[in-house]
C-alpha cells in the first residue's frame, strides 16, 4: 500500500495487486490513529472515522486532483504501483 500523498499530517494511499477488493474507486486516509476508505466520485466516507476538518482538506485535495487519483486506480486494478501526486498547499 504505496503512500501517494501526505500534507497537513494526513497520509493518502492506495492498494493494488488486490483486484478482488477494488470495485468501488476508493483512497485510504491516516491521521492521528484514524483511518478511513474515501470515494474518490464524491469524496464521502466508504468506512472508517476521519476527523471533519481534516476529512474537508482530503475532500478539497480529491477535487483539485480527480483525474491522477482515477488514473491511479486504474493502474492499481492492473495491479500497477499508482504514482505520487503533490499535496494539498
């Protein structure tokens, strides 16, 4: 689960070579012990818990960049490492 951002004391990732996991498109977020399954389609909790400010600076981040994170998926469903993608500034 390769980390593909991290600004503001949030990490963003991403599994891949889990092809039976990944349906719906989805990012993984961390924060101070939080943890949480993001949709990159609408920016709303899938599971977990994810403090409201910090979950408004991921959903701003999700916004700015939709289509790298979509590209990303599709790499992570081919079972491809997803590449970087610049923090929220």
């Amino acid at each position: 689960m390769p980390t593909i951002s991290m600004f503001y004391g949030i990490i963003v990732y991403i599994f891949y070579e889990d092809n039976l996991r990944h349906n719906l498109p989805h990012i993984h977020v961390r924060y101070q012990g939080n943890k949480a399954a993001i949709s990159i389609e609408d920016g709303l909790i899938l599971a977990g818990k994810f403090p409201p400010k910090q979950l408004k600076l991921v959903q701003a981040w999700i916004e700015i960049h939709h289509d790298e994170l979509m590209a990303n998926w599709e790499l992570a469903v081919n079972g491809e490492e997803p590449f970087r993608i610049s923090p929220l500034q």
